[in-house]
C-alpha cells in the first residue's frame, strides 16, 4: 500500500485560486523569485525569510487499512506597500485582500476536489515604515482537513 499526503496538490490548488484575485503584483508559490517590484504579493507556503515554516501538519491512522485523516496549516502571506507612506491605507489593502482570499475559499472549500475542507484559520498583522514606504503583512494560516491517498 502507497502513502500520499494531498499537501501537494493543496498548495497548487490555493496558489491557482488566489491567482484569481485581482492585484497590482503577483501571486507566489513558496519562496518564489518574484517582481521586486510589485506592491502587492500573496504567498503560498512561504511568509517570509525570518520563517521557513511551509506547513505544518498531523494525522490521525485510518486502521483497518483506512486511509490516514490529515490536518495542517499551510501558512501564507499577503504583503503590501504603499508608497504615499500611508499605513492605513497599506493595512486596510492587505485585509482588504486577505478577504478576497477568504471569499476564494468560501466559493470552492474543497480546493477542486483535493481536500475535504480548506479555510483561513488564523492571522497575524505585522506593519512597518521603510525605504518605499508603509508595508503591512499579514500572514495568514489556511486550515487544511483532508485524508491522505491510499
């Protein structure tokens, strides 16, 4: 008997749908090489240099030769800068499209049949003022509940 978490195919699958979102930047899967220039990103299993964690996962036993439940996190990030230095702004644009997101999710939760059920879990605001102006990110936790391939 073969083992396979749909971890994989998860993550294809949110980076395809968040593709969807309209954005002044692009959508990355992992720690892609992107436009340096982009105001607006949104990461799939990355969040950022200072956190190498992609997901993070569990799984319960089927017995019986049942196949295994998984539950994990795929951990993911909007950023966005602003250059007018306006943190609210720049804030107000990252959730705005954290709920764009969400609504990706809420339309298609079994992410085109890979999953049972895919929803944002948590987040995390982080904001700053640097070189280019205000940047905000928010990293956010998509929940993942699935069954492992037998």
């Amino acid at each position: 008997m073969s083992w396979a978490s749909s971890g994989p195919a998860a993550m294809a699958a949110l980076a395809a749908t968040f593709k969807t979102i309209p954005l002044n930047g692009e959508v990355r899967d992992g720690p892609e090489v992107g436009d340096s220039a982009a105001w607006e990103v949104i990461t799939v299993g990355y969040v950022g240099p200072d956190d190498d964690t992609a997901v993070e996962a569990s799984s319960t036993p089927g017995g019986l030769g049942m196949r295994e439940r998984e539950q994990y996190t795929v951990n993911c990030a909007v950023a966005v800068v602003n250059g007018d230095e306006d943190i609210r702004a720049a804030r107000q644009r990252a959730f705005d499209l954290l709920a764009q997101c969400g609504l990706r999710l809420a339309a298609d939760p079994k992410l085109a049949g890979s999953v049972m059920k895919a929803e944002i879990s948590s987040w995390s605001l982080r904001e700053d003022m640097a070189t280019g102006g205000a940047h905000a990110r928010l990293r956010f936790g998509v929940g993942i509940d699935a069954f492992t391939s037998a």
